[in-house]
C-alpha cells in the first residue's frame, strides 16, 4: 500500500537526522550572544569588570569589523584555565542550580568566549597574579591555533580581529559603521555610569572618543556623555524603602529627547531593557514635560538578587522581576517626588543683571575650563539637595499683588515675590482639571452650533480623531464632504472659542506619528487647554486673578505649563536683600 506520507516526508527530510558538527554548533549558538560588533564589546567588558578590573580600555577599528581589543588590569586568568576560558559553558561564576538565583556577576552563562572565538580571529592574552608569566592563546573560528607563555602584566587582553569572517550572512549583513559605532558608545557610556570607579578609554580608529577618570564621580561622567551643563543640572535621586534602593540622575526639565533613548535603566549593576518599568518612570513625569517628548534619565535600582531572574535572554538585556507591580509603583513615586522637591521655580539669575559687568572676568579666567565656569553654587542642584532634605516642598500660598502688562501677574509669598505668567499657569490649570475631571466632565450644548470648514487632509484627520473628542465630552459631527459642526463643549471650556479648539487638534497633527494613543491623548488635551486658556494682553478682574492663583495652587505641578515652559518666576527674600546690598557681598 502507498503511505500517504512517504513521498513528501522523503522529498524534504531525505538527509538522515546526525548531530551538528561542533564547529556548526558553537555557530549556532554564537549567533544569539553575539550578533553584532557592540555585542562582543559588551561581554568583553563585562568580563573585565566581573574581574575587578578598574582600567579598562577598549580599541575599535572599522567599527569593530577589523579590531575590537579591551584591555583589563583584573584579576587574569590562570595559566592551566586559560583553554577552559574559551570552552563553551566554562564559566568561574556559577557552579551549582542554586547560584543561579542569586547572580551578582554580568557573566554566567560561560558562553561569550567561546561564542566569540568561534566567529573571529581571536587572541587572548592574560595574566593571573598567582602566575609568574602570562598566557597568549589564538583561536580561529573555535580552533585552537597556538598557546604560549610570555611576558605580561596582571590582567587580561582579548584581541577579536576580523569578525564574522567565516560567517559571510552575518558579514553582509552589518549595519552601517556609524550606527554600530554609536551603539558602542551608548554601551561604554552605560558602563561608564553604573562604574565611575573604573577608568574606561574608548578609542576608536586611534582617536579618544570616551574616557572617564575612575575617581567615582557619576556628575563627571554625565558631564562626559551630555554635556557640564546638564550634568551639573541634573537631580540626583536617592531613595530608599523596604523593597529597594533607587539611585540616579533626572535630566533638568527643559532637556528632552524626541524619543526613550535617554532613559537608562540599571538593576542591580545590569543595564536593562524593560518596557513596564519604563512606562512607570514616564508616569512619574507626566504633565511636567511637553507631550511628545520624554526625559533623559539614568535610574540605578538595587533589589535583593532573587527578587529578578536574570536568565531570560541570552544577552541579558531584559530581567523578570518577581514582584513588578510593586517595584514599578516604588520606583515611579520615588521619581514623582524628586521631580516635584526640584522642578525649580525659574529664579532670576543674579548674575543676568551684571551681564555687562561679567564679561571681562570670564576674559580674564580664559584659561578655566567651560565646565568649571558652571559650577556656580547658586546653579547647581547639589547632590545632598535630595528630595529626603526638602521636607516639605509644598505650592508656593500665594496672595494678590496685581497685574503687570495684562499678561503677568504679581503675588506675594512668605519667601518672597512670584511673577505668574497668566497664560502658562491657566494652561496648567486646565490640563490638570481636564485630567483629573475627564471621566465626570460634562458637556455645555451651544445655543448656536458653529460650522468648521477644513480642507480634505484636515477632514481626514479630524475624522480619526472624532471618537476621542466626543470621548472628552465635545460632541463634534461630520456636515458634509468638508465641513464639521461642533454642538457641544466640556463645561470646563466654556467661554472659550469651540473652533479655535477644534482647529488646534489639526495642527501639527503629523508630528503625533509613532506616539503610543495615551501620548497621544494627553498630548491633544494639552493643545486643546493651550487655545482654551486666558491669552497674554488679556485684562483679568481681580477676582479672575486670585481665582487663577488658587487653582495654581490647587495643581499637582503648578510651575510648569503642560508643555514644560514655567509657569512662575521667584525673586526670593534672599535675593532681594542681596540685590538691594542689605546683605552679603555679591
Ligand atoms: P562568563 O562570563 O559567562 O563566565 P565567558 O565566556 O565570558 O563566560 O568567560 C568565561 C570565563 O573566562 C569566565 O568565567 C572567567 O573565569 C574567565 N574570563 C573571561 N574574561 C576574563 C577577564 N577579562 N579577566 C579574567 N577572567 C576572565
Ligand atoms: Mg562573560
């Protein structure tokens, strides 16, 4: 009888099942750690600070393609382990199941070396101390070549030249050289932060493109990777509770990026990916940055090793947390407050005032460097300044002084004057009741409809958005091919042009693309409260003044408006006694 299955079953499996060749194994199993030139960076480094290196120097030629050599001043290798070392599953940090649960090392899956030797030519020099002479090893493509003993110092050289050159695919298939280069970057940089006890040098094609000094100061190496500025405006965060330790720097307010690539993630030493933690952090800034755009962050976080399981993914780039939730809740609180204790009522700088007078001393101080220029004490947040210190950072209690220019508004508090920018703080105002009323928020029908004409783009655009409005209590219907026909408002609107707020929801409507729908949203709610808020020019009765101080007041983040501009200025008592030469010489 014919087997129904003989024909196809012998067409494609005509070659007997045989175990793969070791050689073709290990490059199996190559391609999942190493994928890329910043991948074999990466495991090397890990290795030099798994060995208590603290100099490590990495060499980069033709983006990797031709040399990727780091060089350590850790702990070496002993002589007799040094072919073990490039065996697939030797590895110094782990030896039983239950280690696995309590992982400190970056290492331990004794898999890099050998993976990486297996794609490349590749030379390792190392020297343990309990050794007189160091040992030199070349594999090509995971065939051992030649071992020899020689002079070195204590410590370990890998030299990974011509990678991939046996697995053509993967050759090809290379980024670009400055894409990958910038990946190298990003990842010395990570490094460079988590460890600013350890001296890294990063050369590429023979230039110095990162080098830290190893002193431990995390402000020297965010000035390194930003810039002195920033690095000297960024908060400092130091939290502890029960569950964890939160560490790191926030970037100033006014310093965003279009995307999360600022965000750097630490747990427990490991730089991370995680999506959920990520969103948490982004939760603690919500309202306080303008939409659309996110914060550069570098968040350590520190939890006893078995509350994560580290051994998800073959480059250890994502973790599992145990218990998520709670982690995620501590870590975006923490956040949440030092960003409130620090996000600065705009001061006048005192030095502004004597512009004129300052320009000769900074001629003369010509040979400081930029960066020591911008430690002023009165412009740096200090790093004791932690939110721990700053017990009670409530809103400003403001009382009426007047309107200046039908646009500021003047108020007194205990610590001295506020000038309140009247648009920027009624856009905050707004924001935060439309947040906060929105599922509640009622409608106010128009007496008369009003009609909106927009061209065809426009039509489809506010088409797709129809649903969201009427979501945020407008009512809005299509009238014909290019016209709309507003007939309700938010109560919360009332008074201002419904056109006007229909119109906005248009503009720059293609700069939303690739945002998540919740950015989206908050993003047009934001736009929506901008049109609708009181304008500069805008004469206010004195009772609209104290009503709009008090609702400031009222705010979760009253010193900025949703798009991240200030809303306050504060001259301090301080300041003014100063100024006015009562107190201290400038
Ligand atoms: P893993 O780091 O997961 O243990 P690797 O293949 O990266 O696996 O390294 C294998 C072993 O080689 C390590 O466990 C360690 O003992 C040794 N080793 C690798 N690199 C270094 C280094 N730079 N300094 C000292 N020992 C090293
Ligand atoms: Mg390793």
């Amino acid at each position: 009888m014919l087997d129904p299955f003989s024909f196809s079953t012998r067409s494609i499996f005509n070659v007997p099942i045989q175990l793969l060749s070791k050689e073709l194994r290990s490059q199996i199993a190559a391609g999942e750690v190493v994928e890329r030139p910043a991948s074999v960076v990466k495991e090397l480094v890990e290795n030099a600070l798994d060995a208590g290196a603290d100099h490590i120097q990495i060499r980069i030629l033709d983006a990797g393609k031709s040399l990727i050599q780091v060089t350590d001043n850790g702990a070496g290798i002993l002589e007799d382990e040094i072919e073990l070392a490039v065996t697939r599953h030797a590895t110094s940090k782990l030896s039983t199941v239950k280690d696995l649960s309590n992982i400190r090392s970056l290492g331990f899956r004794g898999e890099a070396l050998a993976a990486i030797a297996s794609v490349s030519r590749f030379h390792l020099v190392s020297r343990n101390n309990e050794n007189e002479k160091g040992t030199d090893i070349s594999v090509e493509a995971g065939k051992l070549q030649g071992k020899s003993r020689l002079g070195a110092p204590v410590g370990t050289q890998v030299r990974v030249e011509d990678l991939f050159f046996n697995v053509p695919a993967r050759r090809k298939f290379q980024k670009s050289g400055r894409s990958e280069l910038g990946r190298i970057f990003d990842l010395i940089s990570r490094y460079a932060l988590i460890r600013p006890d350890v001296r890294f040098s990063l050369e590429v094609e023979n230039k110095t493109r990162l080098q830290t000094s190893g002193k431990g100061d995390h402000r020297e190496v965010l000035a390194e990777i930003f810039t002195p500025n920033i690095a000297n405006r960024m908060i400092a965060l130091d939290v502890k509770d029960e569950k964890l330790q939160l560490g790191g720097f926030l970037g100033p307010l006014d310093v965003t990026r279009s995307n999360r690539a600022g965000i750097n993630l630490f747990v427990n030493g490991r730089w991370i990916r995680d999506i959920a933690l990520t969103s948490a952090i982004l939760q603690a800034y919500r309202g306080m940055l303008m939409v659309g755009r996110f914060p550069i962050a570098t968040i350590f976080i520190d939890l006893p090793p078995d509350q994560i399981d580290v051994n998800v993914h073959p480059t250890k780039a994502e973790i599992r947390f145990l218990d998520g939730e709670n982690i995620f809740r501590s870590v975006s609180r923490g956040i949440k407050r030092a960003l409130m204790a620090h996000t600065p009522v705009s001061r006048i700088d005192p030095s502004l005032r004597w512009q004129a007078n300052i320009e000769p001393i900074l001629k003369q101080e010509k040979g400081l460097k930029q960066s020591e220029l911008h430690l002023d004490p009165t412009n740096v947040p200090t790093e004791q300044k932690t939110q721990l210190d700053l017990p009670n950072v409530s809103n400003p209690l403001l009382r009426l002084v007047g309107q200046v220019g039908q646009t500021y508004i003047v108020a007194e508090a205990p610590d001295g004057i506020y000038l309140v920018d009247q648009h920027a703080a009624h856009e905050r105002v707004l924001y935060e009741k439309f947040q906060s009323q929105r599922a509640t928020m009622e409608s106010q029908i128009l007496l008369e409809a009003v009609q909106v004409e927009v061209n065809a783009k426009e039509t489809e655009l506010l088409n797709e958005q129809l649903e969201l409005l009427n979501d945020i209590s407008f009512s809005v219907e299509s009238f014909g091919p290019q016209q709309f026909i507003i007939r309700a408002i938010p109560v919360l609107l009332i008074g201002s042009d419904p056109e006007s707020a229909l119109r906005v929801i248009i503009e720059d409507f293609e700069e939303d693309e690739g945002l998540l729908e919740k950015e989206k949203d908050a993003k047009l709610i934001a736009r929506i409260c901008k049109s609708a808020s009181i304008k500069a020019g805008q004469s206010l009765s004195i009772e609209e003044q104290e009503g709009l101080l008090t609702d400031l007041e009222a705010c979760e983040s009253p010193r900025t408006c949703p798009h991240g501009r200030p809303t306050m200025i504060h001259l301090s008592v301080d300041l003014l006694e100063k100024q006015f030469g009562r107190k201290g010489a400038r």
